[in-house]
C-alpha cells in the first residue's frame, strides 16, 4: 500500500540519523522546522500517487496489477519513459523540485549494471538488487542519491588524491560486507530520506577500483553524518514559495560505514561502474527536462498574473507578448527533447529501457544554460518592483500599510496585496537564494554543461553521417570499412527503426 | 503504380506551361538543363517511394493495401506524422530540399478546411477534395503550393490594395466555375510540377472575401505563365552538391484562369480560409523540420570530413568537439520538437491528425534563425578556405596542377582532391547562391518568426499556467470562471492525455 | 573639505527621516544594523575621492582649482565622461553598487534640462539649480535620486489613473512654493541620503502637466516616509561581501510635502521634463556600464581563485578558459561601449556634455541581459558546489568541523576554509537573494530593455544610413528632400568630426 | 604625390604577375574584367584619400607635412588608431571590403617587431624596414599580405609536415639574399597588389626557425605564381553591388623566390615572428572592427529602403523596429570595442602604438559570430522575395514586363523597380557567394574565433582580478608574490592610466 505524504512524514520517526544543520544538531527530522519544506517536497510525490487521477501518470504497471509508484518503477517501454516525463513535470510545477525522482533514475542505473557485472563477471548483483528493490517498492521508500563525490583536485583521478576520502571507497572488504569511508558533497534530500543509494561519479580506471563501488545505507547507518542547509526558505514571510515546498542538500560523511554483501551491488567492476554512472546520467538528464519544465510552468503563469496585475495586454503590447514566447520557446523547446527520447528509448541486456542518449543530453544542455534566460525573462516580465517592495511585515504597519497599499496596486481592479503576492512569489522563485538553487542545480545537477556535451559527442552517429556525405560524393566505401552508409529506412538520429506511434486522442 | 523519377520526368512532357526563366522561354520543361536540378531533387521523393527498403517511411497505409505515397497522404495516426516527419528528413538529406512535402501539407489543410466549411455552410468541398485527392494519388501527381500572395503594402489587407492583383482572388463567379486573378509570389517547384493548389496565405475579414479562395489549376491552364529561376546552380563545376540537386522558385500570374466548380475547394468563406491557412502553417512548419534536420545531416557529415582532412582530432582539439556538439545541438534540439509535435498530435473533426502546433511552431522558429548558426558553425569547423579555394577549373590547368595540389592538401593520407571536394560541397551548401537560398527559405519559408511567434502565443495553455499559480496561493477560481485549473493526469503541455507510447526496440 | 565615510556617517546624524524597515521604524539611521552594509558602500565613494591616489578619477577639475568630487560633477568634457566612466567601475569592484552616481547622473540631467526650460520659457530654473549644486558640492551631499513612480496601470498615463498618486505630482502651487504628492517606487540609499532630487519617470503630454515636476526635498521634510528594506545582507556570516557592503532600496511617499520655489526645478514644463528624462537616462545608462563593469571584475576574480582552488589549469582544461573568455567577452563588451560613448560625447546648450545615446543605450541594454549569462558563466566556473555547502556555522562545529575540512578542500596546497570563502563570496555575489537584486536592478534600473531599445531607434542616424544606399544606387536625392548624403568625413556613427585621441601613454 | 584609382588602375601595368583565374592566364591585370570589380573597390581607397573632405581620416600626418596615406600610416597616437578605424568604415561602407587596410596592418607589425629583432640580436631589420616603407609611402603602393600558409596537416607544426612547402620557409640563404618556397593559401587581392610582404603565421619553436621569415617581394617576381578567383562577380546583372566592388583572393606559390636582403625583415628570429604575428594580428583585427562596421551600415541602410518600400512602418510594427536595434547593437557593440581599443592603445619600443589587445580581439570576436545574425536580421527585415525574384533579365521580358512590374511593387508610391533594387543588392550583399565571401572572412580573417579567445586570455589582467578579491576578503599577498594589487587610479582593464580626451564638439 502506497503511502501517503502524511504516512511518508511519519515514517521518518523509525530513523535516527545524525544529521547538522548550520552547526547545529537536528533532534527530529520529522519535527525540524528547518527541514518541514523539503519533507512537504518531496511528500507531494506520496500524495499524487494516491490521487486516482494522476495514477495514469503516477503509477506504473506491475505484473501483479497492483501497479508500482512511478518513482520506484524500471521502465519497460517507451510508454514509461513518457509517463515518468510528464510525472515529474506534474510534480516539479507544484512543489518546484520534487527530488524522489532520483530515486528512480538510480535503481533504473543499478538494474541495467548490476546484470551487465553479472554477464560478464558471474556475480550475483542483479539477484540482490531485485530482492532490494522489490522491498524499496513494498515499503514505498525514500532514497538520496549519494554520487557525487567531494573529488578534492579536479586536476587528478580518485587513486590521486593526496586524501583518498575526497571521494567514497572500499576501505576494507570483509566476509560478510564491505567498508566505505569518503565524502558525498551534494546528496539532495539527505536528511530526510531512508536510505542512501551510494553510487560512483566518475568513470573509473583499474587503479580506481577501490571507488568504483555502489552499495545501500540507511540514513542512520553507523558512521553517517549529514551536514545539511536547510530546506527552502523555512519561516520566511517573503518567501511565498519556498516557505512551503524546498529542497535540502546535504555533505554525507561516510566514516568507516559497513555495508553487508546484499546490499552491494558493485565492489571494483571499473567497467560496470561506467555503465552505471552512465545509465544514471541517461535517466537522471531525462528526469532534469520533466523536473525544469515544470519550474517553467510556474514562472509562464507568474508571468502572466504579473503582467495582468500591471495592466499590460500581450496583444498590444508587443514586447510582453515576445517574452512571454521566448519564454514558452525555451521551457517546451528543451521539453521536447525529453519527449524525443522517450520515444526513442533504447532497451537493453538487462530487458529495461532508457532515454535515447543523445536527446536526452540535449535537452538537459539547453535547460542548463537556458535557466538564467527563464530567470531573465521573468524579471522583464515581472518589472523591477520584485526586488525593491518593502518586505512581507510591512504590510502590517499602521504607519504606512494604508497609503502603500493605495499606491503600490496595478490595475484598479486587482487589489495591491494581491499583487504584491505574485510579485513576491517571482522574487521568491527566481532572486533569492532559492532562486539561485533553482539556476545552479539546473547547470550542475547531472553533471555540468562539459559533461552533457561530452556524452553528446560520444553518442552521436558522425561516421554514419560522413557516409551520407561520401554516398553523395560517389566515394566507395573506404578500405577499413570504417564508413558504412546507414541502413535505409530507419530513424535519421538514432539508426533504430522508427517506432509507431498511436494516435493521441485514441 | 507509383512513378520513378524517371517516369515523373517524362510524365512533365504531357503539359506545357508557359515558363520563362531568366527572361528567355523554357521550351520542354523536362530537358531544359537550367531546370535539370530541380527536377531531380523532387525525383528523389519518387525513387524512394519504390525502393522498399525505405516504404515504412516513404507509403503511407490505405484501405486497400496498396499504400499512398507519404507525400500524398492524409495523417490518421501520430504515427503517420512521426513517419512523414522522418521520410522528409531522409528525403532531404539527400536532395537538400525534397520540395513535394508541400503537397502533403497542402492536402492535408485542404481535407480539413472542407469539411470545415461543409460543416458550416452545407456546402460540398470536401468530396470535390476527396475526389480531387483519388486522382492526385492514384496518378503520383507533383502539386505546386500557390500561396504566398505578392502581397503589395504590407501596412494595407488585400481589399486595400490599390491594385487587388498582389493578391491572388476571384475575378468572376460563372456558373460553371471560377475566375481567378493575381499573382503568388513564391511558389517552389512552380515549373516542374503537374498541377497548383491556389491556397489564401492570410487570415481574411469579410470584405476582403473574393481573396478567400482555394482550388487546384493545371500548370499549363489558360492564363498561367510562371517566371521562374533557374534550379540550383545547373552546370557550375564547383557546385559539388547543387549542380545536381536544386529548387527552382516562380512567381506565378494567374491572369484571368478559369477553375471549373469540381476543382473549387474554397470560394469566399472566410473562417474556413482560416482554418485553412492555419492548419496547412501547421503541417508545413512540422515538414520544414523534417527537411532542415536532414539539411543539418549535411552540414555535419561534410564538417566530419573536412576536420579528418584537415588533421584535426576532435577528442583532442576541444573547440573542434564544441562546435560539433554545438551543431548537433541546434539540429537535433529542433527535431526533437518536430517528435513532441507528433507524439501530441490532434485529431480534428475531419478524422485526420495535424502536429501539436505548439511544438511544431517552436521546432520551425528554431530551425528559421538557428540555420545561420548552423551556417556559422560549418564555416568555423571547415576554415576559411573553403571560400579562397581556386575554383574547380583550376584543378585540371597545368601550369598549376601540381604544384597547388601538393600544397592544398591537409592530413598527408588524403589527397588534396579529395579535401577541395569537401571543401567545395561546404561551400556550396552554405556559402553559395544555393547557401543563400537555404537560409532564407528556412527564415520565411512557411511564415516569418513574427507569423510562428503569434500562433506560439495563440495556442498556448497560459491560462491554465496562471491557474496553477493561483491554486498554489490558495486563490479560489475568479467570478468569471475564467480560470480552471486543469484536468489532472493530463499533459503539461496540450492538456490531452498523455499517449502511450511502444517501445522502440519492439 | 570632502567628507571621509567616516564623515558621511556621522553626518546622517543631522537629519531625522522616517523610515521603516520590514515594518518598524528606524531609530538612528547611521547606528542601524540592517543599513550599515549600504552606508558602507556608499561611503567607499567618500574615502576614495579622498585617497590621492584615485584623485584623477574620483576628482573633478573646478574653476578655483579645488576640485569637485566626480559624483556631484558636471561634466565638461569627453574626458570627464571617460573618468567617470572609470570611477564609477573603480568604486563598484570595490563596493558592488557606489549608489552614489546616481546623484552625478540627476544632476546633470538638471543642468541641461534647466537651460533648456529657461530659453523656452524664461523661467530661472537654471540660476536655482546652479545655487542647489553649490551647495550640494560644497557640502559634499549624499542625493537619492526619486524617479520611478509606482505608476499605477501601465496601460494608462499619469493622468488617466484612478489613483494619482502613483505618480507624484503637484498638489497646490502656491506663493512660496508648491506642494507635491505621490509614490516614488524604487529609490536606491533611500533611506541613507541627505536630500532627494525628484524628476519625473517618463515623457508627458500637456494633460500630464501636473507631472512634470523636479525639485529637492531635505530626506526628513515633512510628508515623506522611506519604506525601506535592509541593505546587503546584515549580520549573516554566509555573507561575504553582502554582509559588508550593500544596498538598500525604498518605496519613498511623498504626502503633502511642501517644496520652496528655490528648490524646484521644473514645475509643469512638459517638454523639459522630456529633456530631463532623456538626460538622466543618458548620463545614468553610461553610469551603469562602469558600475557593472565593477561587478564583472569581482566575478572574474572570485572565478579565479575557484578555478585555482579546484585544481584546474585553464591551459590544460579548454572549456574552463572559453568560460573565461566568455566573461571577460561579456564585461569589456559592454564596457567598450561606455568608452565610445565618452569619446562621442555631446555638447548642449547649456555647455555641459553627455554621452553619445547610441552607444551609451547599447552598452546598457547589453548589460541588462548578460547580466544572467554573467552568473551564469561564474556558476559554471565554480561549480555546484556554491549552493551545497554546509552554511558557515557549520565550520566551528566540532562534531563535524575536522571531517568535512579534510574532505571540502580542492588543490592540496590550498585549504579547505580557503575554498569555501571564496565559494561562499560567488553564492553571496550571485545566488542570494543579493545576487538576484544584482540582476534585477541591471536589467531594470535605468529603464528596462525595451526603453533602451526605443532610444536607440530614436537616435540612430538611420536615414543617414538609407541616403548612402541611395548613393550607391546612383538615385538622386528624393523630391522631398529628406534624404540628403552625411557630410564626409565626420564619425560613420554619429555624424560628428571625429575627435582627436592624445596617445594613452603620453 | 598620391595615386587616384584610375592612376592605381594604370600602375597595375608595370608589372607582368603570372596570375590564372579558373585555370585560364590572365593576360592584363589591369584589364581583365573578372578583376574589375577587384581593382575598383582598391581603387576608393586611393580615390577618398584625394577627397580633400575626407582628409582628416584618410591622410596622417607626417613630418614633412605632406601627410601620408592612412593605409599605409605608422601609428603614432590613440588619434591614429581612431582615424584608421574610421576610416576603414568609411572606405567599407562604400565598397564593402576596402582590402588595402591590410597594408596598413603589416606596415606596422613589422615596424615593431623589426625593432624587436635589432635590440635582440644586433641586426639592422629596422633599417631596411623604415627604407622600404619610405618607398612605399612615396610610390602610394598597394601591398599584398601573405601571410596564412596552405597549412597541410592541422595537427603537426610547420618543421613536422610531410610537404615544407605547406608552409612559405627560407629554402636557401645566400650572401645577397635568400631564396624563399612554399605556399599562402588565403591572400585577398593577391592579383592586383604591387608588391606581396610575406609574413609567417604562427607561433614557431626554434625547430621552426626555417618558417620564421618576412619579407617583401614584387608581384611579378620570377618563382611566383598567383591562382585567384574572380573579384566579386563581375559581369552578373542581378550583382547590384558585386559587379561594381569585389575582391579577389587568391593562392600564391612561391617556387624558390629570390629575395635580396634589403628586402627582408626577419630570416629565422622565432621570437621576434612571434612579436610580428601578434602585432600583425592585433592591428588587423582593429581594422577587420572597422571594415565590418562599414558593412554593417551598407546592411543598415538597405534595410531601411526594404522596409520603406513594403510599407511597413518601424513605429507601429514593433517586430520590425525591434530587428533594427538588434542590428544596430551589434553592429555599434562591436565597433565600440575598436574605439575602447584605440583610446587604449598601447605604445611600444619601436615608438609606434598599437591598439589595446583585449578590446581589438573581443571586437573582431564578436563581429565574426555576429556577422552571421546581421544576414539574418537582413533577411528577416527584407522578406523571402530576396531569392525568389525573377533574375534581372526578366525585367526586360516584353511576355512578363507589365504584369510582374503591376505586382511586384510593395507601398504604391515607390516603383517595383525601386524595390526589386534593393532586395537585389540585399540578396547580392548577404545570400549570394559574395554574401558568403564576407561571412567567411569576417570568421577567419584575421584569425579563427579560438585564435581571438587564445589572445584575450593571454592579454588579460586575471591575477590582478584575483588580487581584488584577495583584498576585498583581506588576504594578505601569497608568499610567491604572485599577487600584487593593481595601482590605484588606472584603467580597471589595461592598468593604464587612463587617458584623457579633448571633447568631441570642440
């Protein structure tokens, strides 16, 4: 039975982890003031899949019809891939970030690695990573995703490092488990997940090995500590946004943390360990595109209340009705990209799907950068009144609440708090410091800019469109054979058949 | 039975229209060497049709299972659109611009419009286009799009016009038919194809009726004279590409031509003009991504060459691997919305399926300003010499012969030829007449930026936008009702439900 | 004497305004906490003009040899607009916004817009105006400038408002003076300046006279109340230069407030008003590009030391170097244009100068919108860690302190707090909520965008540029004369002689 | 005493180059109509520097008072700078690419890096150099730049090449002179100069040193081979403005040339070609800001004439208003760059000054990406009509004549023939080769974009950034020293003091 935000919130009574905030310790992460925003977050994701009518989008099909959240589900068609696009579209436009997403992208990562370590090496990780996923679904759980490693010298490799705990690894394998030590620098929702899913960041090389490990931790595991920020804008009257939904990020200390052999699901496999940082990269980028559309959605109809409030008509004014489009051109420009590569997921060995790679990446690049144009283009809209009101109290000053709400309204017929209200809410969303959360989670979360064009190259067919060019010239194909001209009547981008689409109202 | 583009070439002998280009009389359209690139450029689309490696792509299913050319077919399914989008793409990434898409969107507004019109004014235009459209099929027909008018002063509608033939419109209404006057500015393919569709290229108010008018005229109908340009650069040595593979453009005068009532689809309603004009905007700008994402497979296959070449490694050489990465980007990123708009077609009254206008808009206003990007990135990966090269003629002169072919060379294991012919496609394709001509009609072809922006704005669900926010400031729903938050489970975007969508790999 | 900070502050002791801040009044403007960061950095602008280094830039020649402080200078020359230019940027990369240009910028405007009124008029604005700047000079006065009106709807004009004290105007003429009301929306320092210049915000029409209106009004004149919020961001630790240096901006009411003639400086002169506005635009636009010019230089340095913190090489790692270059790109960019505008600088009748509107109007208008790709490129270059961070309590945490230290540093040789300082600088600078004032105010201040681009259309010698085609084309002059070729010889731009450069080394 | 064109045109004939277009022999230079347009646009500059209106840009002063061209001036003063930069705008706006600019550019360079290789080495290269431009300057010749080699392989340096001959090197030194081979692949008006100054055209190692050679060699030198292209495009009636102006580039061989040594100015110092490069590259991309911005204004005024001409009126269509600024922003955002970089010129040991680096290589930056958005927003403002009229000789059809002249106008008032003008020479300027002629080489002329961001970052002052920072967070200096605060009181970019400036209106 799925739980509800409610039940979520509860359920964190259950842990004690070790958690700071700004130095301080927290007592009760379900009680923490500090932490409420993020809890309410990434609740939201609970409650829609209760709601019958985001269950198309919310809950994805189980063999034993019982239907698993989507958060939890492995993709098996490119139906998925779409649903899980739109739900977290449908999540991220009411509570900014809902966060749990992660959670599928990482178990989506470890089901396609975990079976490639066992094909090529006879492990059993797949076995174990069912057996732990199907208590993730049963029990409806939480999980942070702890990938990103401190990394110390960007200039040197894991094996490098003058402190080898910049980034996780195994520091001692024992018969019945392995010990991590190292530190995770930015875990989103740390403090107020169950467990952790412990992940490699990087590709590794054979004398990496000792870091190319992913296990499962509770939150509590003996030898955490999180030191987090809070969550939002707790208790701020300005923050009209952000004092409800936020998201904590957390640095998780791993000390001399065991991890027994069924919760491991890869301990040196170099290889695998790409396939999964990869996989996850895949998931995690597509997941970004739904997550970002959806801020999109709130800053187009903040906009659109802002513009009205001012008295200004789109269909007269020219340069409003030009940003409002520029604006709508960006969010569903990179939306699309997330819609392309469902429907040209990719299956693989393991029988589960991903976003096709390359549109993916794609739309995770132009979300990443184009994120200060959104901001941009919600200050031109919203005007400059947004950072220069008198803060929220002073709407309660006798000495000046009556002649400041006289002149400070719009259009006559919308009062000035109301006004004042959305003006604080694109303030709260786009310049304060959860505005600049939003900007470089956007340009850093799933890797960076370089990292996304990277995989973009990697994963593109050049060679296939150097042979349409030679077919062109009348050039044979070379003596290497390195140059094949594609298979006809197959997808321009991606080489696979074209798949069928049915008809949207159907 | 399908044509081959030789069949398509003969079957140009049966007409004779009245072409001029250049001021001099073209006497057989189907031998005249100044026509020779279009004509083969447009035979791509039938040779592909009959080769059935590509049919998935190139047919289109029909009752009878003998399968419609796409580019003749009416959409029933996302996946017709999916499928034509693509056909387009490999189409062009052949022959640089297919040209006979617009057949397929023109069929397609038309289909609809009537029975729009039908709908509303019992009239019978949609089984005069039903008929129509059974000939055009079953005789593997090429139709010239007649719609851009000449237009006049662009501040003044077409009743203003001091002299109403800048518009094209009904002279006389005999009961036998139509008389029609007035000049179509851009028509593409207009010498080489079989018949034109006469299509209104603006919304109309009532007086300006007489200029609401569709119908189907044989190329060398009475009082049709075409004054055209010559196709690609015909008999140029040093264009590699477009001396094989152009498009010829004509302003077409219809100088008192009379239509009979069975080739009449539309004479003087308005609304319906509309629906008309938008739906074929619609249609088309979803083609033009189709064609100008093959045109960027060009662009990226020729750029590959030239970097081995010129000696250059990607991996190493990162600004080389930026702008690749920058290309692909700007190519695939607007493809992408050419899928979206499929995936979320719609379904009208007519029982034929039209692109998400949303996406289809956006993935056109991309595509209309990025090709200069994309010109600029294939001139930063080729270098400058592709515009200082001696030309072609030079190769074959032996007083210079060898020495500039032992210097002209890049990488030693690739002759100096083999470079300049690169070289020279590159510049062919962007820095050319030809080059030119791509940039332009990608701008303004199938409507300006200003026209794609407006219907951006006119489709968009902004207030469904302004509902959510409202919702999240616990505003309940205005007096006038105008505000309603949204169905939930529904798509962020098109508010239909979202499709389900097979597994790529199936 | 010029006054030090020190005895700006201590000078705000004379004055008793009312003013509010979140609510609750200020008791001692120079003793409170929550304006002491705006106080400081307005004070930077005193301490420098002191310092005999700067003297070249921050002082102004004058007549009797004293000098005047650059920011309450008319300017006389292209070189007194260069070194303005310059100050302005010297004072911002110290102190993030002087503020105080301002005050330079208004009373420019007033010199020019002053004789302008008095030759069309035979008013003695000018006389008035001289005696106020004497003083202002000789007392070495603190201005805020009182421009934008909360005005209201912005579909309507001054005098079409429900309410007309959205826009501040004149009450009552009376013998001795004249009697004013209404709302400034967006005064900087508001509550921390001597006086405020009031001008008026935008163009007028005769039925707006009542609008047209400029005068000085002491900070604590009765009817005037600041509502204020805190500038920077006081007290906070995670604050590095926020905390230090800040700015406040206020809502400031004017109700009722009594103004003698000798400090009015126009009183119902619409065209004027006009003058002034496009004066101060001018001057302050100009003003802008130094200012943020400033900002960039402590963007490019704190990316710096986050480059070098991190281990990276710019050499080595290409895309960090492009990030760099974009930056640097953007920022000289712009400021390149407040140099041409120096250079181009126009002489008026009132004999005081200002810079060329093209250029000025660019430079801002290309700020305004980098400003985001500004933070963008800082974000990138120091990675995401700027808002994952443990806030800066964190760091005295015993429990966590030597653990996270060891893990957060980047380069071995350079500490971990060494890092996190300059982290949390570029989080301060760019993803608080003083980052997103930073923004806003680039875009807004000054006029939006679209103001700077009407502006630029309005000034550019575009028919100039039409006649050269003519020209060209061998066409004769028009009939009506309009188009007459530029006389030779003179700035392709503005049409002026192009002035003589001394050598920069002399 | 100073050439006219007509008298450069007649000079051309005293020299018999071996030069071939398109594999035929050119038989008179200065008769060969393929080159006329070529020989033309050269010509303005001789032309306006008789002009006694445009004197004060176009002659510098020199000691005898006689004054000297400006193209082939030795800079003295920022005035110099700014005059030359004015003044290629001046000559481009006439002709498109004036191409002597490039004299001027070299001239320079080897001033200074002369200088340079006689204090280094005890050589007398200075001599020569300053005997040699006295010659130049009294013969008023026109110099070609040979400077870009053919290059070969991109990944290996000049002594790596399988073929030397890739690039130009010393072949033999002999006691009267040395003996020079190789191939320049680009050199613009390499048919119609008097005299080539060869230059090298990177950075050599000592391994190299065979490459590190300059100097001068007659056009008509035995061993010397030109293969060009046609200037423009001579002879097309549809080349409104080609046919008239052009330019031609073209490829010189240098098959063992004989140089004596008064004509050579470096023959293996490495450092000393490395200071040439720069200096070259520095002066030329000012320049190349100069040059572009006349283009600009030729785009700027056509573009008015379109829109006049399709009735639409900038005040009232706001899209159209709006592509003009943008246009007008680049185009004067990249020329203030050139005027920030002669006010900040800088002077060298030779005596002589050279624009600022960074504002000269952001400028030249930013107009070779931007030269791709001024086709567009020409494109965008003139319509799709651009290449899709009929060709010229339509116009004298007497079968279309009347009807197409009744339909092809635009605004009633303003003949079609008026129209079809315009749009024609914007199709001649921006989608013909020639438009693709001035995109390439506003990219690579002068150096590929990476070459610019290569200088910028080389130039600029980063550590002196960092040290602001460093004090701002009250570091103290590193122990390496590395850090030392800028002194007060200069320029925030160059570290100069900031010059001042005479005022524009005096």
């Amino acid at each position: 039975m799925f739980m509800s935000a409610a039940d979520y919130r509860e359920s964190l009574r259950r842990y004690s982890p070790r958690v700071f905030i700004d130095g301080h310790a927290v007592e009760s992460v379900a009680d923490d003031p500090r932490l409420a925003p993020g809890i309410a977050a990434l609740g939201v994701s609970y409650d829609f899949a209760k709601n019958p009518a985001h269950a198309p989008l919310m809950i994805a099909q189980s063999n034993d019809g019982a239907g698993v959240p989507r958060m939890l589900a492995i993709d098996a068609s490119s139906t998925d891939l779409l649903y899980k696009l739109e739900a977290v579209r449908l999540l991220c436009r009411r509570c900014g970030c809902a966060q749990r997403y992660l959670s599928h992208d990482a178990l989506n990562a470890c089901f396609e690695a975990t079976q490639a370590a066992d094909a090529a090496h006879g492990t059993d990780y797949h076995q174990r990573l069912l057996a732990y996923l199907q208590r993730v679904q049963k029990e409806d759980l939480a999980l942070g995703i702890a990938m990103t490693d401190a990394k110390g010298d960007r200039s040197k490799r894991p094996s490098e490092q003058q402190n080898p705990d910049v980034y996780v690894h195994i520091a001692e394998r024992r018969n019945d488990g392995i010990v991590i030590r190292g530190a995770k620098a930015i875990v989103t929702a740390a403090p107020y997940v169950h467990e952790f899913l412990v992940m490699p960041c990087r590709r590794m090389r054979p004398e990496d090995s000792a870091f190319a490990v992913c296990c499962a931790v509770p939150v509590d595991a003996a030898g955490v500590t999180v030191a987090a920020r809070p969550a939002g804008r707790p208790g701020e009257a300005a923050a009209k946004f952000s004092a409800r939904y936020g998201q904590s990020t957390g640095v998780v200390l791993f000390e001399d943390v065991f991890v027994p052999w069924e919760r491991v699901f890869l301990a040196g496999e170099c290889e695998e360990a790409a396939v999964l940082t990869t996989s996850y990269a895949t998931h995690h980028r597509h997941s970004c595109i739904g997550a970002r559309a959806g801020f999109g959605d709130l800053l187009i109809g903040a906009a659109a209340l802002m513009i009205e409030a001012n008295g200004l008509d789109p269909e007269r004014h020219a340069h409003v009705r030009d940003a409002m489009v520029e604006l709508i051109k960006i969010v569903e420009g990179f939306f699309a990209c997330g819609v392309a590569a469902s429907v040209y997921g990719r299956t693989n060995a393991a029988g589960s799907i991903a976003p096709d790679a390359v549109f993916a990446n794609i739309g995770k690049l132009l979300l990443s950068t184009q994120i200060y144009d959104m901001h941009r283009l919600a200050h031109d809209l919203s005007g400059g009144l947004i950072v220069a009101l008198p803060g929220p109290d002073e709407d309660h000053n006798p000495a000046t609440q009556a002649s400041l709400s006289a002149v400070l309204a719009g259009r006559a017929d919308i009062p000035a708090a109301q006004r004042l209200e959305v003006a604080r809410l694109v303030e709260d969303l786009t310049a304060s410091h959860q505005g600049g959360w939003y900007s470089l989670i956007s340009l850093h979360g799933g890797g960076s800019p370089e990292a996304m064009k990277r995989e973009i190259w990697r994963s593109y067919p050049v060679s296939e469109k150097a042979a349409l060019i030679e077919d062109l010239l009348d050039r044979g194909v070379l003596a290497d054979g390195r140059r094949v001209s594609k298979q006809p009547g197959r997808c321009c981008v991606t080489g696979c058949e074209v798949p069928p689409l049915p008809s949207a109202a159907e």
